[in-house]
C-alpha cells in the first residue's frame, strides 16, 4: 500500500474513502490527523491471510497508534495486542482485546505494572531481563500465580535501518544476549511462579529486506532447538514487528512473501507464531492535515508556513524522517520548491527541505502522508499548542475520535500551590 492508495485525488482533490478532505477540514479546522478505516482492515486481513496456514496470533503494537478507535477496529477484527505500558494494556482492555491476547513488552515493568498484567491473565511477559524475571517470580508468588514468559533474546543482527529504530545489536538495550539466553533460561527455569513457554525476537523497524529477519529467525530456531535439549517446553516464538512501509518510493515484501519466510525458517519447530506489526498496520491509513498560514521569501529560498508543528508530528526533526507533502487540492498549478516548516519556535521544526510541492498560498491546505503511525502518538503540547485531534472515516462518514483540547484543558492540568 503506498501514501496516496487510501487518498487518491478525484478531480485535482484529495478524498479518503468516499468523503473530501477539505469537507472534513472545514468542521474540524486544521491541523488534524485522518485515519482510514478501510485502510486498517485491509492491512489488517493481509497478515490474518498471509498467516491463515499457520498457527499465528497478531498482536497489534499498540505503541504504534493507540487510539480507542484503532484498537476497537482491530478487536473487532480478532487482533491481539503486543504493549509496553500499564497504560497501553488499559487500553487494549478497553477497546475489546481479550487479555489473553495480550503479550507484555518493554524494558523496565514496574511491580504495580506486573500485578496489573498478572491479575488479567495476560498470554505472556516478553521479558528483557533477569532483574525483570526475578521481578515477575517474587509477584507471581506473593498472588499464588504462575506468569507465562518468553525472554527477548537480542541475535545481535543488523536491521539495515536507522539507528533509533534498530533494536536487536549488541548494543542495544533491549533484550538478553543470545550468547546468555541458556543460562537465562535455565535460572527461569528454576524460579517460582515462572512458566517458560517461549522465545521473543525483534530487531527494529522499518524494515524493507527480509534478509535481517531471516538471519535473525534462523538463530532462534536454533536457539530453540538447544532450549529443547535443555529440557525446556518452548511452544511459542514471538517474532516481533518491523516490517516496513512504503514513504516514498520504498520497494516492501508482501505480507505473504514475509509469512513464507517466517514458515520456512520456523515451521519445523511446530510453535505457535506471535507477530507484533504496527508501522505496517496503521503508516499509510493516516494523513496529517494542514494549512498553509504563510508563503515567506527568504534570502535563499522559500518556506511554507504551516499550523501543523514538530509537537503534532515530530519525526521528522527526530529520525529525520521523509514523508511525503501533498497539496490537498492540486489544480492546475506547477510544483514548486520550499522549506516546509511549522510554527514552533525552534529551528528543528521543518517537515521538509527544498521539497517540490504544487504552488500553495495562503489557505491552502497540505496533507503530510503515512501518519498513521507514530504521528498522533508521540505528539505534545509544546509551546502550548493543543494537541492535533484524530478523525477516522469508513466510506461516506466521518467521526472525531479524538478531539481538540482547549487552552483552558491544558492550563488546568497545572496546580498553582496555595502558598504562591
């Protein structure tokens, strides 16, 4: 699926699904976030087709995109969800998610966070740690319970993608070594209230080669195998995320091409398969829309001036992240070249340098493609900007699933003490 796929130009203007963007626009006003509903099925049912001859559980990343929206789509769809919060795990309950669809990821679970998980009969902790799994042993004990759990073994493989992304090298802080992970078992193994059930793996995100994926599974397999041996019952391999989007002109496996891959270097092990997309659900089912509030002339070049800021979307000054910029309704002028910045006041705060984007004035209104994840998310209130609100259409209708703050809303978040 590319950027534009879900919101095709019909007659120089930019639809989702059966409705105008600029019809959205003018209720909601700018900048907001829009998501397709059709968009995230249709991901969706790619992975539960690709995977149909498998013993496979999709567990959604919620990290991805988290709104309640989202997650009910997906329930409702039979999606699992993979978190890395307490948080996260009340909103998967929220939306529908049985909690033993549930994986627990994430690099420092608190005690409150463990016994939350462990009174929901979560299906099981992806733990990163021994700290972490002596942790999970002293709680499932002190509940007269068992918790079910996969290490997150690090195979020190090189996800050919941006360092902030990447998450399986040795020096990464996620995971245990696999050069440990007999040793780790073998402690887990040892432990109270511990059930060892499984392997977890993932490498990073925004992959678009499968070449570190199977590197990577064909060293749990092995991994497995010696596990086995070692006489533990390891029925499950979580095999993460990652696999990526198309932005720009990214070429990226099929949903099917990965599931093929994933049979041939895992079937012989007869485990149940645990994958955890996110990106690739819910990047280009969302867009993020703007309006330009200045055209500026400088010295060099020419800056468009948007409302939308780094605090609504912030990946491109933090991976330096390349999303397409589309003029919402293209006309019949000439693409020009510009800086595409936003409002807040720092120089980091630019979406694109010397971009070619249809000639805009004033008014106009842009679209920054493949949102859908890590957009709506990660962004903030900084400069004390109400946060972006979320709409989600299917077909002809639209609804506000997230809606804009007031100032007053973000101001009474503060407590001025009584002694000031």
């Amino acid at each position: 699926m590319t950027p534009v796929s879900y919101f095709p130009h019909q007659n120089n203007e930019m639809y989702v699904e059966g409705i105008a963007i600029r019809d959205i626009a003018k209720q909601v006003q700018t900048p907001f976030y829009c998501y397709s509903s059709s968009a995230i099925e249709a991901s969706y049912q790619d992975y539960q087709n690709a995977f149909s001859d498998q013993d496979a559980l999709i567990c959604y990343a919620v990290k991805a995109n988290s709104n309640q929206a989202v997650l009910t789509t997906l329930a409702k769809l039979g999606s699992g969800a993979d978190v890395v919060s307490m948080g996260e795990i009340h909103r998967a309950i929220s939306a529908g998610i049985p909690a033993n669809k549930i994986v627990y990821s994430g690099v420092a679970k608190t005690q409150d966070e463990i016994t939350y998980a462990l009174s929901l009969g979560i299906f099981q902790f992806n733990v990163e740690s021994e700290p972490e799994l002596e942790l999970i042993s002293k709680v499932a004990t002190s509940l007269n319970t068992t918790a079910a759990v996969a290490f997150r073994i690090n195979p020190d493989v090189c996800a050919q993608t941006h360092a902030k992304i990447s998450t399986g090298k040795a020096e990464n802080k996620f995971g245990i070594p696999i050069s440990k992970a007999r040793l780790a078992y073998k402690q887990a193994a040892a432990l109270p209230g511990i059930k060892v059930q499984g392997v977890d793996v993932h490498i990073g995100s925004q992959l678009t080669s499968l070449a570190p994926f199977k590197e990577a599974y064909q060293r749990i397999a092995e991994l497995v195998i010696e596990l086995r041996a070692d006489g533990h019952d390891i029925s499950v391999v979580d095999v993460g995320g990652g696999l990526g989007i198309t932005y720009l002109d990214e070429v990226i496996p099929s949903k099917q091409t990965y599931a093929d891959m994933v049979k041939a270097q895992l079937a012989h092990l007869n485990c149940k398969i645990i994958l955890e997309p996110g990106r690739s659900l819910l990047g280009n089912a969302g867009t993020l829309v703007s309006t330009v509030v200045f055209v500026k002339t400088g010295e060099e070049r020419q800056f468009l001036m948007l409302d939308a800021g780094m605090n609504d979307l912030i990946r491109p000054s933090m991976y330096e992240a390349y999303h397409q910029i589309i003029a919402v309704n293209k006309g019949t002028k000439s693409l020009k070249t510009y800086d595409v910045v936003g409002p807040v006041c720092e120089t980091g705060d630019t979406f694109a340098k010397a971009r070619a984007v249809h000639e805009s004035d004033a008014g106009d209104l842009i679209a920054i493609m493949s949102c859908g994840a890590y957009g709506a998310v990660m962004s903030s209130s900084y400069n004390t900007r109400m946060l972006a609100p979320e709409v989600m259409v299917k077909g002809e209708q639209f609804a506000v699933v997230r809606k804009r703050p007031s100032y007053e809303d973000i101001i009474n978040q503060d407590v001025t003490p009584d002694w000031l």
